[in-house]
C-alpha cells in the first residue's frame, strides 16, 4: 500500500508541476531571461526536497538517503548533458524564443525513455548479478574516456537516428515558425525544430546509458532510482537557462564529472567484496563537484583567441 501511495503523490506531483510549467508559465513562447530560470530552477530544486523529505517520512532514511544522493548524482552528470545541448541550438542557430519549448519536448521525452531503461536496468541486475560488473566497466571506461577526449562537436550527418529520419522523410533547411512539419511543392518536410528533437533524444539516450548504471549504484530501488532521476531531469531543463551563459566558465567540471563516474564504477566493480555506505558516496560526489567548480575559478581557461600586436 506505502508503493501504490508513493508512485501515486510522485505522478501527481509531477503533473501539477509540469502543469502549472508548461501550461500557466510557459504557455506562450519566449525567450526565458536568467531571473527567470534561476527561479524555476530554485522551485524544481524545493519540489525535489520536499519530495524527499516525504520518502524519509514514509520509507525511512536509508532510501530519503539514497534518493538525495541519487539526485544530486544525475544533477552533476546533466551538466555534461546541458552542454551538449547548448552546442546543439549553437549549431542549428535555434532562436531563442525556441529553446523552452524544444527542451521541455525533449524532457518529456525522457520521462518515458529513462522509465524504460531504469525497468531493464534493474531486471538485469535482479536476474543476472554479473550484469553489474558490465555496468562498473562501462562507467569506468566512460569516466576515462570523458577525461581525455577533446572538445565536443555536434556532427548530424553521423546521428544513426537521424540518418534513419532522412530517409524517410525530406528535411528544410529552413525554419518555419514553431512549425515542426511544412508543406513545400505539395511535399511535405521536417522543419529544423524536428531534427533537433531527434538530436536532443537521441543524445539522452547515450546519457542514458551512463547515467542510469551510476544511479543503481547509489540504489536499486525502482522507486528511489527513477524518481530521483526524473527530478534531476525534470530541473534539469531550467538550470539550462540559468547556466547557458556560464557553462564555458566551468571547464575543469569535465573532469570532475570523468572521475565521479570512474570513482563510481570501480564501486560496482568491487560490490561483492566492499559495501560503500551512501554517505561516503554522496559527501564523495559533493566534495568532487565542488573542487571542480572552485579549480574553474581559480584557473579560468585561457582564451583561444589571438591578439593583435
């Protein structure tokens, strides 16, 4: 009875937030300003606690433990996420006055995407133990190779979901309003919007893939493990307003990100032999975040640009 309550307060609480987001807030398109976002992120950031604070009241606090660290771990990982697709409207020179709707579209998709492979995820484990060595592995690997590889790019042409779209239907180079579909010649086309919200799908799933097998290493409870990475996702798409501007300024949070996921796959990887109470993993991510962000502004990144004289 305490599961059916739970699920039933988190699906009502996220549809009078999204709501009252979406549909009172939002309604009509514009170009969202940073007092704008930072409060919207500060409302997302109060949802989530209260919602937590609940899960210690009827689930105890173990689970609201896991449920924090959960959060604040798929918090610091869409970092990573923002920045992609901040690089993705850069390349498509998306206006402004798009951004909201376009990410609440993707964000919506990822609701029903992430539900899907936190269930697969969690039955792996449940039904092949050693799934969760793989799972080590592929953070660790992700972790090392976040490390070292060079700036991002955003390359559509090699987007397999995209080449697949192309295929079967003809795409404008050109944008049509909030048009997502137009008629040219009798014929009809994908406007830019649409291939950006192939793109921005298409990217959480590879997110995906890494963020869910770091949040089952903080809990496998379905429970805790989705709703705390639906929080973060949901909060997510407001942070990126109030952090598009400041994003190049935390270059050193790369590799705070490349060292939690190694730090959290080698806790996978040695599951059978150590236990890691949640505290020491969420004071880990904490102090890892921090450092990033204070080595960013302490040593800014040095400006590509040459000066005359």
């Amino acid at each position: 009875m305490n599961n059916i309550l739970a699920w039933s307060i988190f699906g009502v609480v996220v549809l009078v937030m999204l709501a009252l987001d979406l549909g009172v807030f939002h309604r009509q398109e514009h170009e969202v300003k940073m007092k704008e976002a930072l409060i919207w992120s500060g409302i997302w950031i109060v949802v989530a606690l209260l919602f937590n604070w609940g899960i210690y009241l009827v689930k105890g606090k173990e689970l609201a433990m896991q449920f924090f660290a959960g959060y604040v771990l798929e918090r610091t990982l869409s970092f990573d996420n923002l920045f992609v697709f901040l690089l993705i409207f850069d390349y498509f020179q998306l206006p402004r006055v798009h951004h909201h709707r376009i990410l609440s579209l993707g964000i919506l998709g990822a609701l029903v995407m992430r539900a899907g492979f936190i269930g697969f995820g969690i039955g792996l484990l449940n039904y092949f133990s050693w799934m969760i060595y793989v799972f080590g592995a592929i953070l660790v690997w992700t972790g090392a190779k976040m490390a070292f590889e060079k700036d991002q790019k955003v390359e559509p042409e090699k987007n397999v979901f995209l080449r697949i779209f192309r295929r079967m239907m003809p795409i404008s180079d050109v944008y049509d309003g909030s048009e997502f579909f137009i008629r040219k010649n009798g014929l009809l086309c994908a406007t830019p919007l649409m291939v950006i919200i192939i793109l921005l799908a298409s990217s959480d799933v590879i997110f995906a893939v890494d963020s869910i097998p770091a949040v089952l290493a903080v809990s496998k409870d379905p429970f805790v493990v989705y709703t705390s990475n639906i929080f973060a996702v949901l909060g997510m798409r407001a942070l990126f307003f109030a952090l598009a501007e400041l994003m190049r300024l935390f270059h050193h949070l790369r590799y705070g990100l490349s060292l939690i996921l190694v730090l959290i796959g080698i806790k996978m990887l040695l599951a059978s032999f150590s236990h890691v109470p949640t505290s020491i993993t969420l004071g880990a991510i904490l102090s890892i975040l921090a450092a990033s962000v204070v080595a960013s502004i302490l040593w800014p990144q040095k400006s590509r640009e040459c000066k005359n004289g």
